[in-house]
C-alpha cells in the first residue's frame, strides 16, 4: 500500500530543516504519500487564524495532505473557514502544567537524543498520577472544543526517561486513553520517531477499535517519511487498511516547480 505520512515539518513554516521540495522528494524515494503538519498553538510559528490560512494556501500549491500540529495546552480555536482548508489536525503534549507551573519536554527530547544523561523527571513530576490526569484533561478538554484527526506521539511524555514503557506507562492511564480517542473519534498516530506506542498500548488499542495514523515527524530528509517502526506495528497487530487515516484526494510523491 502506498502509505499516508501525515506527519513532517518544514524550514519554511516550523522547525524542521528542510523545504517541501525535499519532503516531496523523500517521499517519492520512500514511496509513501506525503503530509505535512507544521507547528501550530500560541507561542509556536502558526499562531493565528491569519497565519493558518497562509499556510493553508502555500500548501495547495503540492501535491501535499494539508494538516497542522496544534500544541495541545497551548491551542487556539480556528476560525471558520479556516479548519476547513485542511485535510486533517494533529493534537499533540509538548508540555504539562502542574501546580501552574508549565513542564516542557525539552529536557526528555535532549535525553532521548544522547543528550543529558542525568535527566530525572521525578525531580519536577513529584506524583505521577497527577502528572497522566493532567495529560487526560487536556486531551479531553481540547479534543472536546473543535475537530481533531489524530493524537500525535502519545508516550512522548517524560516517562519515557524512567525505563521500559510498560513499566513506566500505567494501565489505568492506557484504558482512559483509549477512552479518549474513542470517544472523540481521534486516530493514534504511529510515530516512527518515537516508537510510540509501544506493544500493550497498541494491543488495547487495537481490541478496544481505535484508528490509527502513520507519521515520521519527518524534520530532516534523512528520517522524512520513514515509516518502518508504524509498518511494522500494522503487521504485528494485523491493522486492517479500513482503520488507517487516509484523504481521497490522489497525491503525487513528486515535487513541482512554484514558478
């Protein structure tokens, strides 16, 4: 199947570190079908209606499935008209506000790249429990305001540095999860970058019937539309093709010319 990633950044518009030209050429080489979701949300690069809509319009110019990636806890409601210049919306936790102060996850992102090899979690996230009903709230709460397609790399969350994710991920925090996403008809993405999720929340998941979504978080073209780790799960849990997100329009994995 020639997949969907709905899932890569651009220099242009985010943090990633290259053009749409060269995520359109990656996706010709991998054979995957490409999407892009650049950072949305107060504080990020999209952060207004105004800015969403340019945005929207660069995008029609590609053979791309136009999506975005709102901050979730920093989120803004789009205007009309505006949700609807989009394939898709990603919702994804970039950081936790507890006791009103806001945890970011850039620490957990320097750790899991190599980098700060003494990094403690517990030494800010005092009561776990508290720390995954904060992330069930705000899922909830802004799933609950306007039209989310896909919940984007659900375990990059700071237990991610205390060991094997079943180990770190409770089974309660797994069960409301799914709740959530059923509940709010909102696919699990399969992130490439993350590994996420991991085997016992991808095998509730897919018993309770959750949809899914395929992404690379593509931000350089070495890893842009890398989709092994989310093909590999499909097959390992035998994921039908009815279940994967998907847009109807046909999109060709090849770049053009803006000129």
């Amino acid at each position: 199947m020639n997949y969907l990633d709905c899932h890569n950044h651009t220099a242009e518009w985010s943090d990633g570190r290259q053009s749409i030209e060269e995520v359109l050429e990656c996706a010709g080489v991998r054979r995957v079908r490409a999407g892009l979701s650049d950072h949305a949300g107060l504080g990020e690069y999209l952060n207004s209606n105004d800015r969403l809509l340019a945005y929207a319009d660069f995008l029609s110019q590609y053979p791309v499935a136009r999506g975005l990636e709102m901050d979730l806890g920093r989120g803004f409601v789009l205007a009309p008209g505006v949700r609807e210049k989009f394939d898709y919306m990603i919702g994804s936790v970039h950081g936790i506000e507890l006791h009103g102060l806001r945890i970011g996850f850039s620490p957990l992102l320097q750790y899991l790249k190599g980098g700060l090899p003494d990094y403690n979690p517990g030494a800010q996230i005092k009561d776990w429990d508290l720390f995954f009903t904060a992330h069930l709230e705000v899922l909830n709460r802004e799933f609950g305001e306007q039209d989310y397609t896909i919940l984007g790399h659900c375990t990059m969350l700071p237990p991610l540095a205390l060991g094997k994710p079943e180990e770190a991920f409770p089974e309660w925090w797994e069960e409301k999860l799914i709740n959530t996403l059923l509940i709010h008809d909102v696919c699990m993405e399969i992130s490439n970058r993350w590994l996420s999720p991991y085997d016992r929340l991808m095998k509730k998941a897919v018993d309770a019937g959750v949809r899914f979504s395929m992404g690379s978080d593509g931000h350089d073209p070495k890893k842009t539309c890398v989709l092994d780790f989310p093909k590999e799960m499909i097959g390992k849990f035998g994921v039908k093709e009815d279940r994967i997100f998907d847009i109807r329009r046909n999109l060709e994995s090849q770049p053009i010319s803006r000129g």
